[in-house]
C-alpha cells in the first residue's frame, strides 16, 4: 500500500484530502494529514479508515524527516516559508513533493538534486498559479498547432465571495491563507505593454488598476500580479509586445488596500513591543507623522493620505476596526500580523454564501498563412462553492495536488527534476481529469480588425 503524507489541513486542504479518502479503495493507499492544529486535521479525515492524523511540528527535524521517510508521496499545504526546507527533506529520503507554492530561485536550483534522485519535486501546482498556467499552456499550443503567432497575452486569476455572497463594504471573503492577502503586492509588480516594461514599487502596485469584463459577472478591477515577464520564457512567448498577469477584485477594492499600504500596516518586520496593550487606534497612530495638531485620528488619517475625511475609503477602513478603543487582539506583534486578524473576523462568507474562483486568459494570435488574419481568444473559467461546503478555493486549489498524486503513484507521470505544470507531461494528463470533475473553460474566439 502506497503512503500519501499530506501536511497541512487549512482552507486549501479539505476538498484534496477528501478526495484523496475517497480514492484510496480503488488506489490502494493510505492518507496521513499533519498539521500543528490537529483539530484541523481530524475535521479533514473525518475518521475514515484509510486515513490518520498526526500533530505535525515542520521545525522539528526528526519529526520532519521520520514522517517524510514513511510517504511516497508529500503533498505540502504549509506556508511558502517551509517549501525549501521540505524539499530538501523529500530529495535527501528520495521520496516525490507536490506543493501549491510558487517555484522560486531557491527552488529551482534543487533540480540537478531532485533529477539525481529520481524525485519529482512539483510546485504551483494549485489554481493561481496551477491551473491557470496548465490551461494556458494548452491554448498557446493549440495556437501554435494551427500555425499563429501569439503577439499578445494577458491572464488574470481571482478568488471572491460569488455577486451575491459580496455583502461586506470591501466585496471580498478570506477563504484561503489571510497572510497572502495582507502581504499580496509585497515585491512589487512588472509587466510588458504593448514593448514597455512597466515597473510598480508595492505602493504603486494597487494604484494601476484597469477593467476587466467577467463574462457572467460584470466588470472587475485589475491589477497587476507580481513579475509577468518570467512568464514569456516559461510560455515560451519571448516575441510578444504585452504579457501581462492580473489579479481580479471586485470594484473599488484596490483604492482602500493602496491606502492601507501607504499608511504601512502591512509591514511584517517591524516588532512591536507590548502590542497587545494597545488600541487599533493606538496601533494606527503610530505610523502617523508626529502631531502637534489637536485634529482627531480621521482628519489627521485622511489629511496624511490626502483623501476626503467622508468618503468611502475613510468609511472602510473606520468598518475594518482600524479607529477602534479595543485592545488589540493578535497573537504576531507586527502590524501586518494585526491586519491578518482583523481581516480573519471581519472578512467572512455570509451564512450559507458561496466563494468563486475565476481565471480568465485573453490572447491575440496572428495567422500569416490566412491573410495574417488576427484572433482575440478569451478562455474563462468560474466555479462557485457550494453553500456550507466546500469552498471553489479549496476545490480548485486541492484537485490539481490530488491528480498529480494519483498520477505520481500509479506510473503517469515519470518525469524527476524541480518542475511547474507548464511542462507537457503534467499538463496534458491533468488537464483531461479536471474537466471530467466540471471545472472547465468557455472560449470565445473573435476576429481584430487590422490585427
């Protein structure tokens, strides 16, 4: 019997670890779940027969490498930080890794490692990125198979409270990590538009927005998603004048979340002594310029920001809590940790709401062989969660881990080294399944005058 360690049991995990139960009959494996919350962990086995859980300490070593020793298989759901640290653990026991996370430098030079070994190490193998890179590699090889040229490309991922679950003043829903909300646009973002490389600093990053039709939905605001231009090698689209890569929210987000950066409240390297002896407004105070004015925090808040002491903005971040008398209640002592625990309380699905996950890719494509006639292809994609059950985040973020898996374990994917699904052999197999599970892409194909 094959052993699959999953680690990490938040709100990514479930629906893959469900999953993953309920093919270990016909797949003959066994499903351990760790995490430091073991609560979380028995809520995700339920109590099946194929399945155990484990408290799980990622920094202690010998349990780290103990549990990694007894799997074929790490799908790994814990936070970005701990991605290196557990690959280095899968490659020295030989065993294979599957991660949601993004490849970054570090990773990628463990490949000559992983291929020595015979492992496969596999990242961003979730939604955004996952899904949205396999689903595009698709397209641009479709393209290229009937003789275009792609000139232009642009993607854009989002996971939102479905229209009518859109209930709070900010439309949005944490239903995945609040950490990488507060910390989205941390490094900045560049992008390629029509041949100009375009470069945002982190508080730029939320003041270059521009609209986006949701096919089904309505306009959305978009922002740019940190380095677009790593994406004209990996889809090999090095000849292309825009390549952009998004991030869809509902309109009117991206002015408050500016304002929120620009005041720093996002900054998680900065310790705060005692924070918890003090208010929201003690907390937002200190990251005002001192004060000799006897205006209240608003005014001086709004005058700082140079924007109107009642308008929206002001009127969003007084519902967030940021004015509040209460004691701030945090278990990190940065502002960016407070941010992440208010955005946890505040930020909820109504009862019974539902999330969606939306991708959408538009590309322009050139066909010389056809009078260079152009097309603008637009491919999107939307799930929704179910109402009290699982989530479209969790859906979508855990399917693609769990067919990898099945793939790794039963022979179909034989391939070793430090991959992303951009590669043909993870795309082409996964791709298949999850449309056989529902989530699919709607194209829509029109011809651009004059190109």
């Amino acid at each position: 019997m094959k052993n699959i360690l999953v680690l990490g049991a938040g709100q990514s995990a479930p629906y893959m670890i469900n999953y993953l139960l309920e093919q270990s009959e016909k797949y003959r494996w066994f499903v351990t779940v760790g995490d430091r919350n073991i609560n979380l962990a028995r809520k995700a086995v339920n109590r099946h027969p194929k399945g155990d859980v484990i408290s799980f300490d990622v920094n202690d070593a010998e349990m780290r490498l103990t549990q990694i020793e007894k799997a074929d298989v790490v799908i790994n759901f814990l936070p970005p930080t701990f991605q290196y640290l557990l690959a280095l653990g899968c490659i020295s026991r030989g065993k294979h890794m599957i991660t949601a996370s993004y490849q970054d430098d570090r990773m990628h030079d463990l490949e000559n490692d992983a291929h020595r070994k015979g492992v496969l190490i596999l990242n961003e193998m979730g939604l955004d990125p996952g899904i949205d890179h396999m689903s595009a590699m698709s397209m641009i090889k479709e393209v290229k198979n009937r003789g275009g040229k792609i000139t232009s490309f642009k993607s854009y991922g989002s996971g939102l409270p479905a229209p009518e679950s859109a209930t709070n003043p900010l439309k949005y829903a944490i239903t995945w990590n609040p950490r990488n909300v507060v910390m989205s646009g941390e490094v900045g973002a560049q992008y390629l538009y029509k041949g100009q490389i375009k470069i945002l600093p982190h508080h730029e990053v939320f003041q270059r927005t521009w609209v986006v039709d949701l096919e089904g939905v309505g306009k959305m605001e978009a922002y740019p998603n940190r380095d677009s231009l790593k994406y004209q090698s990996l889809f090999e689209l090095n000849h292309v004048h825009t390549m952009i890569r998004g991030t869809l929210r509902y309109p009117g987000w991206s002015e408050t979340w500016l304002q929120i950066v620009r005041l720093g409240l996002t900054n998680e390297t900065m310790h705060i002594p005692n924070i918890c002896k003090y208010t929201y407004r003690d907390l937002v105070e200190m990251f005002l310029p001192l004060h000799v004015s006897s205006a209240n925090i608003e005014h001086r808040i709004a005058n700082f920001l140079n924007i109107s002491p009642t308008g929206k903005i002001m009127e969003n971040l007084s519902w967030l809590g940021l004015f509040s008398d209460e004691l701030v209640q945090c278990q990190g002592d940065t502002a960016a940790a407070v941010l992440e625990d208010i955005l946890k309380k505040k930020l909820n699905l109504p009862i019974d709401g539902k999330d969606m996950v939306a991708i959408v890719h538009e590309m322009d494509a050139e066909f010389p062989d056809q009078n260079k006639k152009t097309e603008r292809i637009t491919s999107t994609f939307i799930e929704y969660g179910e109402a009290g059950g699982f989530t479209a985040i969790a859906k979508t973020v855990g399917l693609p881990a769990a067919i990898a898996a099945k793939l790794i374990l039963t022979g179909e994917l034989p391939i070793s080294g430090c991959h992303i699904p951009t590669h043909p052999a993870v795309y082409s197999k996964v791709l298949p399944e999850l449309n056989q599970a529902g989530l699919t892409f709607v194209e829509k194909v029109i011809d651009v005058e004059g190109g």
